[in-house]
C-alpha cells in the first residue's frame, strides 16, 4: 500500500513538469477528484485521507494561484468558471457516493466544500463582469440570495439537511453584508435597489415559511445551536455608534461644516473617550442632501449622528 501512496505522491508532483498555469489547475482537479471517487467507490479509508490532502492542495491553487484575472468573457460561459464547476462536481460526487456507504467522519465536508467553491466562483466571475464599484457589490448579494433560495428551497423539498444548513448561513451573510456593509458604501440608486430587494425576498421567505411551516418547526430543535452561534457572531458587529471608514467614492463632497471644539469626553470604562456635541445644519444643507443620504466626514471616518428638525429662535428672532 505504501507503493501505491508514493506512486500518487510522486505523479501529482510529476505534472508540475508537463503543465503549468490554467492546465496544471486543471490537472491536478481532475487527479484529486479521481482518486477521491476511487476512493470512495471502493471504500478504501487510507486513500480517502490522501484524496483529501490532494484537494487541499488543488483548491488551494483554484483558489489562491490561479491565473486567470484576465478572462474577460460572458458571465458564467468561461474556462474561469469552468474550473470551479469541475471541482464542485467532483467534491459532490464523491459525497453522494461515501453518503451511502460507511460513515466517514468527514464525509459532509466534502458537500460543503462544493458549495463553497461553486459559490466563491460565481462571485468571482462576477468581480470580472462587472466593473461598476457600487453595482458589481449589489451583483455579489443577487448572487448569495439565488443561492440561498435554490439551497433552501431543495434542501426543505427534498429533505436535504446539507443544502438547508447551507441556505441558513448563506441568508445570515447576506442579511448582514445588507446591514453592516452596503447601507454604508453603495451609492444611493444602488440602496435604493438593494433595499427593495431584500424587502421582497423577507416576503418571499414568509410565504417559503408558511408552505413549509411543519418542517421548519421540526427542524428548529435541530438548528437552534446554529441559530444562536449566528447570533453570537453577529453581536460582534452590532458595536455602539462610533466612527468608521468610509468609501466617498459614492459620494459627492457639498460643503465644510465648523465642528465646536468638544474638551470633556465621558466614557462607560477606563480609557473609553466618547464625545457629544452639537451640529447646526443650516437649511442649504438641509435642503440639497436627504436624511438618509447624508455623511458627515472627519478624517476619512464617519461621524455617528443623529439629525431632527429644532423649532428654534436665533439672536436676532429669525427661525431655525
């Protein structure tokens, strides 16, 4: 058997020589999905651990090596996207086939490896195809909410446990990526966009949810360790106002506005500064900016604030 190891060692190390670039990434997916089908169909434990130690180190090249950042061709219609195709198809045979046979460990790592790298290159052919900063962002979060609802959809159908977890986490990261992310840096028609989208996909999921009501219900004992696990993650971004980057890209500068210096901070802990104060807004600002499309900068961050309409009085009498 250990002839058998070194003989596989040494002819994935031997394409190095007889091919380079897109056709080696091509070799050595093609020899990693072969011996981990072999493997699987013949269920042999020892070659099942080498098969995976060759897909480490091909998806590591797919992912990481791969040069073809300038295939500029039909979304989705090019070798790029090709690549990923074969290793998902690869990885999801080799599940479907060790799924019916002898528990392996970590057999169900094989499927989510799949769906990892069918979605990682979709997102990527898209980084390609579109070249607009703020509509190729609103392209990535189309792309994770088809996935999410095909995997849903399927995985609740045809009571496939796999593709619902998938479909779980997948709407988590796209409901975050919305809030914590594109309502900060896209450009306004791009929000707008984005905003009505996931508005109708939260009515879509509550029609999904009444179809398969009986199922999620049961399912719920089963995904509750999940569920809190994400909502214990996404309390690390849920943060108190404070200052953040900012992209002015989407953004047009209007006009300088004359901070009043602020000299006592107060702060929950030791070492925590946190400054309040007062911003006027005159009514020229006011009237060419919307409130939900105004940022105030300062070094490149934003400014947490919070803005309401004051019925006031000036020195000489004039209403604010």
């Amino acid at each position: 058997m250990i002839h058998l190891y070194l003989l596989l060692g040494f002819t994935f190390a031997a394409l190095l020589n007889f091919s380079e670039g897109n056709w080696l990434t091509f070799a050595w997916i093609i020899f990693a999905g072969v011996i981990s089908l072999l493997s699987s169909k013949f269920e042999n434990t020892h070659l099942r651990y080498v098969s995976a130690g060759f897909w480490i180190l091909a998806l590591f090249k797919l992912y990481f090596f791969n040069p073809m950042d300038d295939v500029n061709r039909l979304f989705l219609l090019n070798e790029r996207f090709a690549l990923y195709v074969l290793s998902s198809l690869f990885l999801f045979g080799t599940y479907y086939i060790q799924k019916n046979k002898d528990s392996f460990w970590f057999h169900r790592g094989f499927i989510y490896m799949g769906i990892f790298t069918f979605i990682l290159g979709t997102l990527i052919d898209a980084y390609h195809t579109v070249h607009n900063e703020h509509y190729r962002n609103l392209g990535y979060s189309y792309v994770l909410a088809f996935y999410a609802a095909v995997f849903l959809f399927i995985g609740f159908k045809y009571s496939f446990r796999s593709l619902r977890i998938a479909g779980f986490i997948i709407t988590a990261v796209l409901v975050g990526k919305f809030y914590f992310y594109d309502i900060w840096t896209m450009s306004k028609i791009v929000r707008i966009i984005a905003g009505f989208t996931l508005g109708t996909g939260f009515i879509l999921v509550s029609l999904f949810y009444q179809k398969f009501k009986d199922k999620i219900i049961n399912y719920q004992n089963t995904s509750g360790l999940l569920l809190l696990f994400l909502a214990i993650f996404a309390s690390f971004f849920a943060s108190p106002l404070n200052a953040e980057k900012i992209d002015t890209k989407g953004y047009r500068y209007y006009k300088e506005i004359q901070i009043p210096k602020l000299s006592n901070p107060t702060g929950s802990e030791e070492g925590e500064k946190l400054f309040y104060g007062r911003i006027k807004l005159d009514e020229d600002i006011v009237r060419h900016s919307g409130i939900n499309d105004r940022r105030i900068v300062y070094n490149d961050r934003t400014v947490p604030f919070i803005s309401r309409n004051v019925i006031g009085a000036y020195e000489e009498g004039e209403k604010k």
